[in-house]
C-alpha cells in the first residue's frame, strides 16, 4: 500500500512538468499558425469590422472600405474622447467617408464585447458577410468569439502584420486557450 501511495505521490509531482511541456507545445504551436498578413487579394464583404486597439488596423480597415471591398465599417472599441475627424486625420481618409459608412462603436472594451456589439450592429445593418481586421495575434481567439455571438454570418479574416513582444504572446495564447476551454464546456 504504501508503494502505491509513493508512486501516486510522485505522479502528483510530475503533473505541473507534463502541464507545461503540453502548454509550451501548444504554444509553439499558437505561434507558427499565426496568419502571414493578408496578401492583398481581393476580398468581398458586406461590412468591414475592425477592432481597435492597435497599429495599422484602422489604416487597414479604411482602405479596404475606399477600396469597394464592403460597404460599411464598424470600428470597434474605440476610445470615448476620440472623434471621428480625429480618426479621419490618422488615417488619412476623406471625413466625407466617415460620415457616410464608419459607425464608431464607444462601448466595447475587450474582445468578447467586440463581439456582442459587432453583432447588434451586423443585425442593425443587415450585414451577412463581414471581413475582421484585427492584429495577426489576436485573430484566432477573435474569430472564434465572432462566430460564436454571429453563427450565420461569413466571417472572413484579415490579419495586421504586428510586433508582439514574447510575453505578450503568451498572455494571448493563455486567453486563446481559455476561450477554447469555454467553448468545449458550451459556454
């Protein structure tokens, strides 16, 4: 009995040592599927999504609405001082093009947020189709909450090329593996 118990014991002291080695595999993982930036092909949908937050994003999203690929934009998350001309002024777009197809979405403040508000706006505007731009990093976790808050609509990817520190990416990666815990549990 005693024997069983040892062995038991030292499973128990193993386990923390497989837990990391199985994190650290599924990182390097996370990490080598990160999407190479969107080629520059041509792409179609009813509205573009961006979510703020980072550099380039709202760059990306603006030329794709000047450029015919969708058209409407929601960019989502954005901070309640900033207003639209300011943000016309950053990325160089006509302010006429800011009052015609860019909603500005003050409510969302993280990703699962981005989400639920996107959805209100896609069903406000009869949207089917939409192409999300967010950073290469944060796409995996952001299509999966995505299709969760908007099952029938296409959602097409669109990744910014970004310079993500090490531990930054770790930090996504865990909040990649927790939504996917979620989403095994049907929550």
């Amino acid at each position: 009995m005693a024997k069983k118990k040892n062995g038991l014991f030292k499973s128990l002291l193993k386990a923390p040592f497989y837990l990391f080695i199985a994190w650290a595999l599924g990182f390097m993982l996370f990490w080598t599927r990160l999407p190479a930036p969107h080629s520059g092909g041509t792409v179609r949908a009813d509205a573009v999504v961006v979510l703020t937050g980072g550099p380039e994003r709202l760059e990306a999203g603006v030329r794709l609405l000047a450029n015919a690929n969708a058209r409407i934009m929601l960019a989502s998350g954005v901070h309640r001082d900033v207003l639209p001309r300011e943000l016309s002024v950053l990325t160089g777009a006509d302010m006429a093009l800011f009052d015609c197809c860019i909603t500005l979405d003050y409510a969302a403040q993280n990703t699962i947020e981005n989400a639920v508000e996107t959805a209100k706006w896609t069903s406000k505007n009869q949207v089917k189709s939409l192409i999300l731009v967010t950073a290469d990093y944060h796409i995996q976790r952001s299509i999966l909450l995505f299709r969760k808050s908007m099952p029938d609509t296409t959602i097409i990817a669109y990744p910014v090329k970004s310079k993500m520190p090490l531990l930054k990416l770790a930090k996504e990666y865990n909040k990649y593996l927790a939504t996917l815990m979620l989403e095994l549990v049907g929550y």
